[in-house]
C-alpha cells in the first residue's frame, strides 16, 4: 500500500552520469526554486476549492474549524510558501486574520482565533504566495456553520407510545413563518433509528442515525428556500426504530427536531419537538425479519392507510396522538449528540431491461447489484389490491427472480404494497443490495413505472484508468464501483445481509475509496468510531470487530492488528494531523496489546488473544475457504506476527510525525526485534516463511501464500531473500481471499506482469472470474456461487490501490501527497492513462511503450513533488519537454529518475 515500498531490491545501485549527458537529457532549472519562479515572474491565481474538514458548505463544524483549499499558478513547478486566512461573522465584520503564516500547508489548517457562537453562519477566505513571494487574489469567500451543543438544543425528545419492535411513526407540527423576510433557516435533527424530514409537504431530507443513543449523530439541513415569510407551514418526519442489529445498536425510538429561521428584521423563530406536536402510526404492517444478522423487516406498505397531505398545512391531524414526552435534550439514553460529516447521495436509476413474463408478472434488470430502494408507480391503483414484489441476486432459467437463500445471502427480499385507488408510488425506506425485481402479475405496473433509488456515500471527485488491457480496465471499474456501493452511512460488509461496519473491512474498503475517489469523511468518521469502541469495550488495548453493533462487545485480533497501519495510510493520504493526534493513544494501546502476547521464549507474539470460534488468535482470511489450507493449529502465527511488526512500525511513525521521539525509537527498536524474531524461526531453510509455530514450538509443514505474501508486503522478508519468495508466491497463482488479495499485489509489486495475470484471469480465482461468471461487484469469496456467500462484498474493491500503484505507477510518497513517485511498469502492459485524485489535486499520468520507445506524460498539482522514473538505459536516452522542466537524479533499475514539480511535462525515451 502507501507506506511500504516493495517494487525494487534494497539493494539499489545508483548510477552517476557524466555532467554532459544530465546536460543533454534535462531542461534546465529545478521547478519550485525562487530563480525558477522569478523568470516565470507570475503571481498565483487565487485559490479554488475552499472547504472546512473537507466539505464546501458544511452546516455542522464543531470545535476549530479546519481549513483547507487548492493554490494555483500558471507558472511550472511552483510551490506555496505562505498563506493568510481571515473569518468573518455574520455581520461582515472580521473575527480572525491568520496574517501571513509561512507555511506550505493547505490542508486541516487549524482555525485560532477567539470562540465561534454556535449555530451561526460564517465566511472565510484565503490567499497565498508562491515560491517567489508573489501574493495571490484573495479567493472567492466560502462558507460554514457551526454546530450545536447538546445544551443548545433546548429541544424535547418525543416518540409514539408502543411496544412494536418495528416502529413507523409519523409526527407533524403545524406553525407559521414570521412576517419578515426569512434570511436563513436551519433544520438540525436526530433520530432513532432512521429518519425522513419533511417540510411543507415534501421531503427534504433522509438518513440513518445507526449509533449509540449515549454518543449520536444529528444532521442539519439547509431548507431556507422551503419557508416563506408570513405563510403557513408544516414540519414533520417518519421516524423508524427496529432494534438491533450488526450495525445498528439497539437504542431507543425517538425523535428530536430544532428548526431556526432567521428573518432580515433580525429576529429568529425557533420551533423545536415538545408535547405540542402530533404523532401517528405510518402505513406499514406488521411483517417478518428479513434475516438475523441486520436484522432489517421486509417492507410492506398499506397504501390505504396512508395519511395523505400528513406533511401540509391544513391536514387534519385531529385524530393523531400526543406524543410521548422522553425529556429536554440530553435525556434517557439520549446523552451526546455531534454533527454528522458524512452524507449520503441518492440518484434514481431506470433498469436496462423490463421484461413480462408469460405469467403477467414484470421483471427488472438494473443492469449490475445495486444498493437501492426499488420504486413502483401504479397509475391506476386499486383500491384493496396487494402487490407482492421480490428483489434478488439471481435470475431462475425460467426468467423469474430467484427466492433462494443461498443465491440471495441467506435474507428475505421480498416487499408488499397494498394500494388505494389512483395514481400513487411504492417507495420502501431501507435499501438493500439487489439486481432483479420481480413485480407480480395483475399489478397495473408496466414497465415505464419501474425505477430505484440508488444510495451510496458522497464522493465529490473521482478517478480514472484505461490500459492496455481491457481485462485489467474492467477489474478497475468493478473494484471502484464496489466500493462506492459499499460505502453508506458507514463502510459496509454487505448491503444486504449484516450491513455491520467491521473493522477489517473497513480498513480495506477505506484504502479503496481513498484511492478511487479522494474520499476523507467517511474514513475520519469510522476511525472515530473504532476509537470510541476501545474506551467503551476494550480497557486491555483492543477494539471492536464491529462497531457500532447491536452485540456489544465482540473482537478479532487481527482486525485491531489493522488498525494502526490503516490510521497511517489515512494520515498519508490526508495530512489530517488532528486526526492522528487524536487516534494516537488508541494505536498506542494496540501496540501494548500486541507487546503483551510476545512470548520470551520464542520472542514472537503467541496465541494472540481475541476472537472466538474460528476466529479465535485471528481471523487470517475469510470465508474458511478461503484460507487455503493455512494451518489454524499454530501458536505463534506468521500472518500475527507480521501484522505485529505493522502494528509497531505504524505506531511509530504516528510518534515521530507527532514529535514523540522517545515513544518512536522504542517501538522501532521493539519492530526490529520482532522482524528478527519472525526471520529466525518462521521460515524455512530456502528462506520461504511457514504458517507459525505450533505449542511445541515446531515449524508447521504449510507455508501460504498469505503468510508470504505478508512478510513481503509488509517489508519483513529480508532484501536478499526477496526474489525467492516473490517466485514461490507468483507460482501459487491465487491462493488467498478478496479480504487479503490487495496484500498479494502489493507483494507482487515488482512482477507487473503477475499483477495483470492475477487481475485478468478468468478461469482461476480473482476478480477476472467474477467478471467472467457475470458477477458485477466483488464478492465475499472467490467461490461464492458454490458456497452461498455474498455477491456484494466490497472488501474485494482494495486492490485498485495496487493498480493505481503498480500499473499507472502513481505512489504517495510523504503526508498529503506533498510529494508523489510516478514509475510506470517496465512489463505487463503497453500503455495505460488514469488520474489519482490525492489531497493536493488530482495527478495525471499518460504512458505508452511501443516499437519507437516509450513515452510519458505528467500532470502533477500545485506545490506536489513529483519523483519521475523513465524507462531508459541512460540519461541520455531520455527527451524532457515542457515549462519549467525537470532535474535528473541518477539511475535506478532501470530507469532514469527525474525530480520535478508542478505542471505538465512529456518524457520520451529510446529504451524499447
């Protein structure tokens, strides 16, 4: 991944090259210089993308805002070298001025000026200089709101009174807009579990609230242009509450709503939840769990039951219900509330195909799984009249959908509508993951009617990749795809059976969406929550497998194992040091964890407590089937002991980022110590590394492909005795699972050619295979169609990290993409085209090897440094062109390496 490099021997030989060869191969003047600046003698253009915490207009910042923006210059190779950020209030006038802060950062600048009023709305601005001390525009003002204390609310939470386990409820509060003309206006709820806001008759607003009651989420909404001075209104929502399940703790059902509306008079109308508000059941029925690990009810909506116009002025609502009064915000189990970052985005989808049955009956085919709601519109409905509909995996050979459990992750797809008569839509309010929809014969719907919402995490950015190779293309979009589809309100494991944020798939599904789509909230979000299951569960180290959950306190050594390295890729990617801050203590504790399983007698971490059943001293990979023989009766694992050795060298490059120098040379010294340890006793006289120790402290007679492939990517294997293993784990073909494969790549790193094999082929296990079988997300095991697995596991997704790395060349090289290395392969492909969207800006790379030679082209963002290697035999077989050029470096495996800035460059060279 980010933060290991395994593409070359340690052993590199830097070549020197006579001055007159640089001379001829390079244009001249090293980008980012001041002299380089001077002669280009332009000041940067203003700065673009503001945003704080990495949103644009965000409604809910609580603490010190963190800045962030993107400088620009015409000018090549240019760098930042100060900036100067100013805060308005609402009034216009100034609250703080950063001055000029020497400075290269442009990410998580940390606000330090005096407090900021809750719930108020705030512009800033920003402006740089470049390299030479020329002064940018002040950028276009950009905005934000702070969020609310729990004091602040001063909001009751309310809820229907019933015993159901699976409650719909409606509440409404009729009011009128002031007089004066409404200048801002804000909506911040929360709800357990699910919530539907509704303002004048339509709805503005939807989204889980999947945590702890103690420690929730609330989410405020911009509905300034849904009010309007003078007039009637109605606010109300359908709160949902079912329990627990994986994902989704148990709770309570309530529901606690704030609207602020801000007049031009100066005035400010506050209408919060309290007895005064009315609540009714919602049109749902009574009906089955759809399985036992989310948890989640089949849907089925009375039509005839709904209150139609609940959410407009006007409705009578004389036959509603007072609600049941919970209590003045913190109250019962509802203790903390903070902003929620992440949000989700919804787009209607229209199937690729509707066909009718010879039974009557209208099958959909959206074309790929989808995380969706389906949606049904009858025109002309029926009054009485049931429509059952089933979603699925899978079509029967007779065109129908398939009910089977194993083809559908063991979970009940069904849905019923009861309609009314006239026009009206069937829309259910939980998604689940599905293809097919299979609507029942004499339901008056025809295929125009048939739609779904598609749901997924928000992504502002995204990538792109073309090769060569249109197996290797189609792996990519698959993977990206999955990740996206596989990112909700948080990272999933499935969007149909458990829906759980575990913490191994997490991380991987995390790694992907960073890499495919620049992705940061979500991933700050999760790691948060990983902290908090830690202090709730886990005074000796370890954290959650899962979390938040419905099972309480649950863990599997090798997921905590993950986390310190995952909080360091984030940290790379990012720059977030505020967030590394805060997790550093929980890593620190991981470390202890790990510290305190290191036997004396073997110094190797030993029967690792945690987990149970087959998971217990560690998961290894997953399902069972796809362990592929690892040997589970070992003592001292070699797949532990390596995440071991990550745990501790993660942790120490937290401390040392963090100027804990003293913390940092120990737990490097500890690593050190472990390596030896795994390198003394864990492989085999041919230097190929076996799965552990057993009790006896006896080698096991199986050496995996994972515990290989591990040593490897994680930097354990020593230099010399790389290759060895490197061909020992390129002749097992595939032989760990979508969980752990991006591992395999990364190993295999030096070996594009086995990289595109592993991509592409179609017969064996990977991801060539489930395109081959038509499968169109990754799936939970490479033999999911034989053992009733999952067809919708984005932790198959992670691998398009190693493509981006291995195939395009694209590798962050230092915290926030401040430096980058593009090394094109020197085999496996013959071109290739793709941009990573990093946290500087997006860089392009261009490459094509043919019969004349090889070209490259580079895009590379403002104040990013760019380490370029070339295929080539020399320097000066090598043609630089464009502004501001670039500086040769040396050789290094065959490559000429080339430093440069920001801008567009073009290498050519004669090596063929």
């Amino acid at each position: 991944m980010i933060r290991r490099d395994v593409t070359g021997s340690a052993d590199r030989r830097v070549v020197a090259v006579a001055v007159a060869a640089v001379t001829a191969a390079v244009v001249t003047g090293l980008p980012g210089t001041a002299q380089a600046a001077l002669k280009a003698g332009h000041a940067p253009q203003a700065p673009a993308g503001l945003t704080v915490g990495d949103q644009a207009r965000p409604l809910s910042v609580e603490g010190a805002p963190l800045f962030g923006w993107t400088p620009r210059d015409r000018d090549p190779g240019e760098v930042q070298s100060a900036y100067e950020i100013t805060v308005r209030g609402p009034s216009g006038k100034a609250v703080w001025d950063s001055g000029r802060v020497r400075s290269g950062s442009q990410e998580y600048v940390r606000y330090a000026g005096p407090s900021l009023a809750p719930e108020t709305s705030y512009t800033w601005t920003v402006r740089t200089w470049d390299g030479s001390g020329k002064r940018s525009p002040w950028a276009r003002p950009a905005a934000f709101d702070t969020g609310l204390a729990d004091r602040d609310w001063q909001a009751t939470w309310i809820r229907r009174t019933t015993a159901e386990a699976d409650d719909y409820t409606l509440a409404r509060k009729d009011f009128t807009v002031g007089a004066s003309k409404v200048v801002r206006a804000r909506v911040h709820i929360a709800a357990g579990q699910q919530y539907e806001l509704h303002l004048n008759g339509e709805a503005v607003d939807r989204g889980p609230a999947f945590e702890y009651a103690d420690d929730g989420f609330y989410k405020t909404v911009d509905v300034t242009s849904k009010v309007k001075a003078g007039r009637p209104a109605t606010i109300g929502a359908l709160y949902h509450w079912y329990g627990s399940g994986q994902g989704r703790p148990k709770g309570e059902p309530g529901l606690l709503v704030r609207l602020v509306i801000d007049h031009a008079d100066g005035t400010r109308q506050v209408v919060v939840t309290d007895g005064t508000w009315k609540v009714t059941r919602a049109p749902w029925k009574k009906a089955p769990k759809r399985n036992g690990d989310a948890g989640d009810y089949v849907e089925d909506i009375d039509g005839t039951a709904a209150p139609l116009g609940w959410d407009e002025p006007g409705h009578d609502a004389s036959a509603w219900q007072d609600p049941q009064i919970v209590g003045v915000h913190p109250a019962s189990g509802f203790q903390h509330l903070h902003g929620q970052e992440t949000a989700l985005s919804y787009r209607t989808v229209r199937p690729v195909k509707v066909t009718r049955l010879g039974s009557g009956a209208l099958v959909a085919d959206f074309g790929k799984v989808i995380p969706a709601v389906p949606v049904v519109r009858f025109r002309n409905g029926v009054a009485g009249r049931h429509v059952d509909l089933h979603a699925s995996y899978v079509l029967n050979d007779d065109g129908t959908v398939s009910r089977s459990k194993d083809d559908n992750q063991d979970t009940d797809l069904s849905y019923g509508y009861t309609q009314r008569d006239g026009d009206q839509t069937f829309r259910p309010l939980t998604y689940v993951g599905f293809r097919y929809l299979e609507i029942a014969p004499d339901s008056g719907a025809g295929a125009d009617d048939v739609s779904a919402v598609l749901q997924h995490n928000e992504v502002t950015r995204n990538s792109r990749l073309r090769t060569s190779n249109a197996g290797v293309d189609a792996a990519y979009d698959l993977m990206a795809r999955s990740a996206l589809y596989g990112s909700q309100s948080q990272f999933l494991d499935t969007p149909t059976r458990e829906k759980g944020q575990f913490l191994g798939d997490s991380a991987d599904t995390s790694l992907a969406m960073m890499g495919a789509y620049g992705e940061r909230r979500l991933t700050r979000q999760a790691i948060r929550e990983f902290i908090a299951s830690q202090a709730r569960y886990w005074p000796d180290g370890r954290l959650n497998a899962v979390y938040p959950n419905g099972d309480g306190k649950r863990d599997i050594p090798d997921y905590t194992e993950m986390f310190p390295g995952w909080i360091w890729d984030y940290y790379e990617q990012s720059g977030d040091s505020s967030t590394l801050a805060e997790a550093y203590p929980a890593m620190s504790a991981v470390a202890g964890y790990v510290r305190r399983y290191i036997a004396e007698g073997t110094g190797l971490v030993t029967n690792l407590e945690g987990g149970s059943g087959q998971y217990r001293y560690g998961i290894i990979d997953w399902p069972a089937t796809m362990r592929y023989g690892h040997d589970m009766d070992t003592a001292a694992r070699t797949v532990i002991n390596v995440l071991g050795v990550d745990v501790l060298n993660a942790t120490a490059r937290a401390a040392e980022a963090l100027g804990r120098t003293g913390d940092a040379e120990a737990l490097r010294k500890d690593a050190g110590t472990l390596t030896g340890n795994i390198n003394a006793r864990l492989r085999r006289p041919d230097g190929v590394y076996v799965d552990g120790l057993t009790s006896d402290g006896a080698q096991s007679a199986h050496a995996s492909q994972i515990a290989n492939a591990y040593a490897l990517a994680y930097g354990v294997a020593p230099a010399g005795g790389r290759d060895e293993v490197e061909s020992y784990i390129a002749g097992l073909g595939m032989q760990m699972g979508p969980m752990t494969a991006h591992r395999l790549l990364e190993a295999l790193g030096g070996r594009p050619a086995d990289v595109v094999t592993r991509l592409t082929d179609a017969e064996g296990p990977g991801w060539g295979n489930i395109l081959a079988r038509g499968g169109t997300f990754t799936w939970e095991s490479w033999d999911a169609p034989e053992t009733g697995q999952s067809f919708s596991h984005p932790w198959g997704a992670t691998s398009l990290v190693e493509v981006q790395r291995t195939l395009l060349g694209v590798s962050v090289t230092a915290p926030a993409s401040a430096a980058v290395r593009i090394r094109p392969p020197l085999t496996g492909l013959d071109r290739a085209s793709g941009t990573v969207p990093l946290q500087r800006g997006d860089v392009g790379v261009t490459w094509k090897r043919d019969g004349h030679g090889f070209s490259l082209d580079t895009d590379v963002p403002v104040n990013v440094r760019a380490e370029i290697h070339v295929p080539a035999l020399s320097a000066g077989d090598v043609r630089v062109s464009g502004p501001g050029g670039a500086r040769f470096t040396g050789m290094e495996d065959g490559y000429a390496v080339f430093e440069a800035g920001s801008g567009h460059l073009t290498f050519r060279s004669e090596h063929r």
